[in-house]
C-alpha cells in the first residue's frame, strides 16, 4: 500500500512539529501538544494525549524530568528518528491504518512484531526456553524484511527482536534498520555483544534501541545468566550512555530475586546507569526445562505491582510491567491485539510465552495468520477475565488457554519437546488460583464499585 497523500500531509505536518521542539523544549513542548490536540481530530491519541497533559502542568514531576532528559541524554539524530517512528509513524498514521485492516478483516492487528532472527545465544540462562533450541534456527534476512513490509502495509511500525540473542546477527539487524528507516526497532538481548563498534553503527542507523535484560544486581544476575554478564552489562550500558543512545532494560523477576527488582536502590542504578525504561516480566515456567520454583508468588506480584506504581510518581524511567499492568491496556494484548511472536523457526504465534501456533510465516501471510483460527479464538476471547489484574490466558486464567489450543488444533511449536497444553497450564494452576485471591483484593482497591450492581448495570 503505497502512502496516501493524507498520510503524506500528516507525516510532513508532524515532522515539522517535532523538529519545532528542538529550538526551545521548555517553551515549545506545551505549545506542541496544543497543536497536537487540533490535529487529532479522530481521537487516535486521546489517551497518550490526555496523560502527557498531566505531566506538562506539572515540569517539576519525575515525568517531565524524564521528557526533558531525551534533549539532554539523547543524540539528536537518535532523538529526531525514534520520535517520528515511534510518534508519527507507530502511533498516529500506523494507529489509523491499524484500524482501517481491523474493521476490514475483522481481525487484530498488532501495533508491534515481536520475532526471533535467530535461536543461537552466548548465555545459558537458568530456566530460559530459548537456551533448549540451540543455535541450529534462523529466520533469514529476506524473510525478516518481508515480515516488516508487510507488517507497514496494515499500520505496523514497531518491531521488537529476541531469540535467542538477536544481536548474533548483528549485521543483518542493522541491515533491517538500515533499509527501514521509518520503523522503530528495539531488540531484547543480554547486552553482552554490544560493543564500541556495534554502538557507532547504532548512532548511523538511529532506529535500533536495546532492552539489556537484568535480573537485578551482580550476585542475581551472574546466578540466573553466568558469571561475568553483569559487569559485561554494565560495561555496554557505559558505552550507549556515553556515547547517547537511547536504551534500556528489560528485568525478569522471580521468586529468588523479586526483593532487589522491586527495591528502590535497583530503581536509582538503572536511572544513574541511563536507562530511560524498564519492562518487567515475571518468569513463566515454559518448556521442558522450565524451574516453576522461580514463578513469583501471590505476595511477591503484588509487591511489584506496588513498587512501580510508587516508583511511577518519583523516579524519571518509563516502566511497564506486562502483568500487572493489564488494567491499562484493558487485558492481554497478545494474539495480535497490540502484539504477537514470530519464532526463528517462522512459528507464528499469539505470544513470546505461548508456543501454539496454526500457521507459519514460511507459507503464510501475515493477514492470514491473523484471521487463523488461533488468533481469532484470541480476538473472541479477550478480554480473559474482568479483572485486568488477571490479563493472561497462560499464569491467570490457564483453562482459557487449554480451551482456545484445543479448538483451534493448535500444535506445539516447540522443536525439541513438544509440551501437551495440560501440562504447560497444570503447572500455572496453582500459582493462578493464590494469585487470583490476591488480584481480586487489589483491583477493588483500585476500582472500589467494579462489582457492584449499579455500576454494572451501565457496562
């Protein structure tokens, strides 16, 4: 689908407006945000529109400190590019388009990719799937790239690389940055290839952002990753922030290690670090070597879920925990809805946790893999539980999972033990029934009349 000439308008309006911040943020961020309330007539935006109001009035909050930072912290190339991919590109003309394939197949259409350009990794990381595949799979740099295009033809700009460690192939990332210059790119990866070398070719590309995966501090990390990875670690983050590349991390948290995750000492290092964000995961016990001692208790979860909700309010770093914040984005939003997985073998799957699968991007295009029959039990289903403290199909609501595999005749897409579906959710039940207690007591804190009679009655 070739850019429109709407498209081509917007895109040169708000490029123009981005480029207006960069003579004076202070003075001209309210001003663009004015100008952006007038041009999304639509409403695609009115959310991020209306929370990044709260923080303008406010230039004295952690939130503001963190906006600023990117003219401070940030190359200005970097800056400029990952603005318009992330922005203009993913957000408001992707967002249009998104909507537009919705209503015409009647399908999700994710809003980011998540893919695997290889299996191989340097780590063996305790209880991590992707380590049991070996280095043996790759999905070739002609296959990557043509995920891209056609992910761009249906509005998506956003594509997050994992593996294995992607950057074992670091010459065809940059390749696939390099020839795609209007999409954001962010890759998962333990951080430990990242190089002088490989930060110059970052800073030539400026659409590339890293996540560097942490299990906490030097004892947690080296415990879970190997010895050694945390000073390697700290090393490559010494070399993005010096040489101002945009980057952050992205933090497992267990049963072992939730304490240091969730302290506010950890918090302050990734910021002194120059970390911008932060993802949490909690451990998911996948695959045949899965540890489900790691998952994290009723008790630690809902720890977590109160630390960065604390941490949200004082500390200048963007968090997302992918469980526990459900409530924001209405539930799970995998299976298309804002994301999905492909693996290195081209397994098309719902999510980077969910190794089901009915079609493979080898012989498939992407519109038809949303419309498969997996993907569209997902659509049917979600959200999985009213309460959105509950969003997974998998650690919350396992039945659901065992319900869509089975009707779909998804198979497993796992290449060395293929795992029943019972036995991948008989080992979340119990954690997911405590949890549920718990999630129930939380989420009436928070929505004090979500069950009541006369609220429910206006759903």
């Amino acid at each position: 689908m070739s850019e429109s000439i709407k498209e081509s308008l917007e895109r040169f309006g708000l490029r123009h407006a981005l480029s207006y911040l960069d003579s004076d943020p202070d003075r001209n961020i309210p001003k663009l945000l004015s100008w952006v309330d007038r041009f999304d007539r639509d409403n695609v935006v009115a959310s991020q529109r209306a929370v990044f109001h709260q923080v303008i009035d406010q230039p004295d909050n952690n939130w503001y400190r963190l906006i600023r930072s990117l003219w401070t912290d940030v190359d200005a190339g970097v800056r400029k590019a990952l603005f318009e991919n992330f922005i203009i590109n993913a957000t408001v003309i992707g967002g249009k388009r998104e909507d537009k394939y919705r209503e015409k197949n009647q399908s999700n259409i994710p809003w980011a990719i998540l893919m695997d350009p290889t299996s191989a990794c340097n780590l063996h990381c305790i209880g991590c799937w992707a380590a049991e595949y070996g280095d043996k799979l790759n999905l070739d740099y002609d296959t990557l790239n043509s995920i891209v295009r056609q992910g761009k033809e249906c509005g998506t700009f956003m594509y997050v690389l994992s593996g294995g460690e992607p950057l074992v192939r670091k010459k065809d990332v940059i390749r696939l940055c390099e020839e795609n210059p209007d999409c954001a790119f962010l890759a998962f990866t333990n951080g430990t290839l990242i190089d002088e070398a490989f930060a110059d070719e970052m800073l030539r590309v400026k659409n590339f952002v890293p996540a560097i995966s942490v299990e906490g501090f030097e004892e947690a990390t080296d415990s879970r990753r190997g010895a050694g990875t945390y000073q390697a670690v700290c090393r490559a983050m010494e070399i993005l922030k010096r040489k101002k590349l945009a980057f952050g991390v992205s933090c497992c948290y267990t049963s072992k290690n939730v304490d240091e995750i969730g302290s506010e000492k950890y918090f302050d290092d990734l910021i002194e670090k120059g970390a911008k964000f932060a993802w949490f995961f909690t451990y998911m016990p996948v695959g045949k070597d899965a540890v489900p001692e790691l998952m994290a208790t009723a008790e630690q979860r809902a720890y977590m879920y109160r630390q960065i909700r604390k941490f949200r309010e004082t500390k200048p770093i963007f968090t997302m925990d992918f469980w526990n914040d459900g409530e924001y984005v209405k539930g799970c939003i995998a299976g298309g809805r804002n994301y999905l997985h492909i693996n290195a073998n081209g397994d098309i799957e719902p999510c980077a946790f969910i190794h089901y699968s009915n079609c493979n991007i080898h012989n498939t295009t992407l519109l038809d893999a949303y419309r498969s029959p997996l993907f569209m039990a997902y659509r049917k289903g979600q959200p999985f539980n009213e309460n959105h403290l509950r969003p997974c199909p998998l650690l919350d609501n396992p039945e659901r999972l065992a319900q869509m595999v089975k009707e779909s005749g998804a198979h497993s897409t796992d290449l060395t033990s293929p795992e029943e579906v019972d036995d991948l959710t008989g080992k979340c039940k119990d954690t997911a029934e405590k949890w549920a207690v718990t999630a129930e007591k939380l989420w009436q804190e928070s929505h004090p009349c979500a069950h009541c009679a006369g609220c429910a009655s206006k759903k």
